[in-house]
C-alpha cells in the first residue's frame, strides 16, 4: 500500500499521531528558548539561573516519564490525552500569571513533562499500538509533526508576543491547545474502533508471557542495546542546537548562515522519515538499527574539519536524515523487539532516557566550553562517543545473522556425524 492510499484509508488516527507531535514542540527547547529573554528580564535572573531551573524540571520530567507514561496501556487514550492536556493548560496559565521566580521551575516541569514528554508519547504509542500493517508508515507520518512544529510554531509564537505580549500569548496558546484537542477527540477517535496489535518476534523479549515490569524491561538486554543509540543522539542534537550561535561565532559564520542551514535540517528530517516508514514495513526496522547514526557522524566530521560556510549544509542535511530515520527506527524497533500489548510502558521507559539526555548534553558541552576547551574538543569527542556506540549498535547483528549461520553450522555437522557413525556401524 502506498502513502496516499494508506493515508486515506487511515487519516482519523494518523492526523492525531499528527497533531500531538506538533502540539509537543510547546514544550520543546526550540520554542521555550523564544520566551528566555522575557523571563530572564522579568525576574531579573542570569543565564546560569534560568539554564538550572531548565535543566532541574527537565530531568524531574524524565525520571517522572516512565511513571505516568505507562497508563496510556490501562486507561483510555481519550482520557490519557484530556489528562496530558490539562497538565500542560495548567504549565502555561501558571507560567502566564507567575510573578515569583520559584515557580519557574515548576512551569517549566509542567510544559516538559506534558509538552516534550506526554504528547509525544500518545502520538508514537498509539501509532505503535494500534497499526500493525503499515506501523513503519504510521510512525513516520506522525513523526512528520515534529519539523511541522519547527517551521511553524516559533513564527506563530514570535507574531503573537509582537501582538498580544509575552504574557499574553503564553494564554493564547493554550486556548488554541484547549480547543483543538478535544474537539478532535470528541469527532475523529471512536475508541472501539482501536485494536491493539500484539506481535512479538524476539526471544529476547524480557517477558513473553506476562507483561514486563519497568524493572525487568530496563535489565533486558534489548533495553541496552537500544538506549545508549536513543540517549547519544538526542543528547549531540541538543547540544549542538542549544550553542548552535556560539558555533557559528567560533566558525566565523553569520546567524543568517546558520538559521537557512536549520531549514535544511527540517527538510532533510521530514525526508528521511518519509522514506523510512516504507523501509521499515518492508525490511523491518533492525536491518537498519546499527546504520542510522553514521549519516551523522560524517556530519560532525564535516563541521569539525572545514570552516567554509557551505559545510553548514552537507552538515544539517546529514544530521537531518539521521535524526529522522532515527526516531522511526527506533519507535519502530520498541515494538518489533517488546511487543505492543504494553508498549506504552516500553515507549515511557526510552522517552525519560531522551528527555533527560537533553537535559545533560547542553550542560555537560557548558560545562567543556566553560572550562576553556575550544569547540574543537566538543567535535571530537562527540566523534568520539558516535563511534562508540555505531560499533555496539551491530551488538543486534549477531541474533540475526551469524549466531543463526552458527546454528545451522552445527546442526549440518551433527548430521554428518551421526551418518558416519551409521556407516562405521554396518
């Protein structure tokens, strides 16, 4: 089934997927960052202050994730989504009429949480859950939302502050989230209609026959062989876009320069996932698991040994097709790998490692800056770690190809062995 005809058979659901991924970027570095400067004059605060409010609500929000992100398994998506939305209505009244620099932290917590965590994690989830024919496909159309949200909500964002105040628009916003998500719901889910697809391919499932705890879930070996890949790239995408100026200041490039290569990025992002869904449903997402994250590490390559401002492009490009195709791989890998019956838990456990991953790559790159190493040091050990984990990443090779060669291997020579011993015998 092609795009168009699978979109159309199954738009009610997709546009959802859709919709919360865009709605997540609310709750998105890239958007917060618009009202830093406000908030920073507001209460007077410097850049250290606000940056550890930031990163204590964003970690708060990582390691609460996998506590209210396994519910989506045992209560309505109807009313999981109600529920993320109230919490992050409530994040942006309070962060609106909040006139103490205490609450920051707790209006933060709320928009991660809700924002960057919970919406993100209905669209994936229920594309995981209720596709099984056309999963890839699901997963990458609803991962659409997030370059959508990148292109368009800080302009609509940065035009409601010129026209309404900073305050104001944060109120705007969430009447536009009040609105649209429950009128969506109430016209386009029919939850009887939603069927959750079990499918489990893997012998090393943690559990094939109850459902896993998040315990047991994160001592399986399949959830390390996944995490470190989800962890390494959320946490050098982070970094590099949170001093992605300062880069450009130490490269001798204009902001220009920099803001027409995150266009790039957007395009070569919703490229990527586009080709990705096909891929996946046809090869399965393991067969591309260990390759994804080499695009990228030629991007750093790139940026760290020329300083022409054209590389700014082979540079976003490349990250681009590997953030992309990464987020479908792996949303899609978490149900070839764990099942659907309680993937929600599963997809709750890897959303804390991305969220808090965020959270440390622009702290840990601060603090390599701040002690005086040049950007030069931040290429080559983000290099450095790439590699690392490129080279665990074919940890997944072995369950498929040469331990299943050295299978057959030995049953060829058991069956030799027993024919010699026949003849030897008559």
């Amino acid at each position: 089934m092609n795009y168009l005809n699978f979109v159309l058979e199954n738009k009610k659901l997709l546009s959802f997927g859709l919709l919360m991924t865009c709605l997540s970027g609310y709750g998105q570095t890239y958007l917060l960052a618009l009202y830093v400067p406000y908030l920073i004059e507001e209460f007077s605060l410097q850049n250290a202050q606000i940056s550890v409010y930031y990163m204590v609500a964003t970690i708060a929000s990582a390691l609460l994730l996998p506590q209210i992100g396994k519910y989506i398994d045992k209560i309505s998506l109807v009313k999981y989504t109600l529920i993320a939305m109230v919490i992050f209505i409530l994040a942006m009244v309070l962060m609106s009429f909040n006139k103490y620099w205490y609450f920051l932290p707790l209006a933060f917590f709320g928009l991660r949480i809700a924002g960057q965590g919970l919406f993100s994690h209905i669209a994936i989830t229920s594309m995981s859950k209720y596709f099984q024919k056309g999963r890839g496909k699901a997963i990458s159309l609803a991962s659409l939302g997030h370059p959508f949200g990148q292109a368009a909500l800080p302009i609509m964002v940065v035009g409601l502050i010129n026209l309404f105040g900073w305050r104001e628009s944060l109120l705007v916003n969430a009447l536009i989230v009040l609105v649209v998500v429950p009128l969506y719901l109430y016209f386009f889910i029919d939850e009887k209609k939603l069927v959750v697809h079990e499918e489990v391919n893997d012998s090393d499932h943690p559990s094939s026959k109850k459902e896993a705890t998040q315990w047991e879930i994160m001592k399986s070996r399949t959830f390390w062989l996944l995490a470190p890949n989800l962890f390494v790239l959320s946490f050098t995408v982070t970094g590099l876009f949170f001093y992605q100026f300062a880069i450009a200041d130490f490269k001798g490039w204009t902001l220009e320069w920099m803001a027409v290569g995150l266009t790039f990025y957007a395009i070569s992002g919703s490229m990527a996932i586009l080709f990705a869904g096909p891929l996946i449903d046809k090869y399965t997402a393991r067969k591309f698991f260990p390759f994804y994250l080499i695009p990228f590490l030629l991007a750093i390559l790139c940026i760290w040994l020329f300083s022409d401002p054209l590389v700014i492009f082979p540079y976003m490009i490349l990250m681009g097709a590997s953030a992309g195709f990464g987020n479908a791989i792996v949303s899609a890998l978490q149900v070839e790998l764990f099942g659907a019956g309680f993937i929600g838990k599963v997809r709750s456990i890897f959303a804390s490692v991305m969220v808090l991953s965020s959270a440390v790559g622009p702290a840990i790159y601060g603090v390599v800056v701040d002690a005086g190493y040049s950007f030069d040091v931040v290429f080559i050990g983000s290099l450095i770690l790439m590699f690392v984990i490129i080279i665990m990443s074919f940890r997944i090779v072995p369950n498929y190809t040469y331990a299943k060669m050295k299978y057959k291997y030995k049953r060829r020579h058991r069956r030799f062995d027993f024919f010699n011993i026949f003849n030897l015998k008559h």
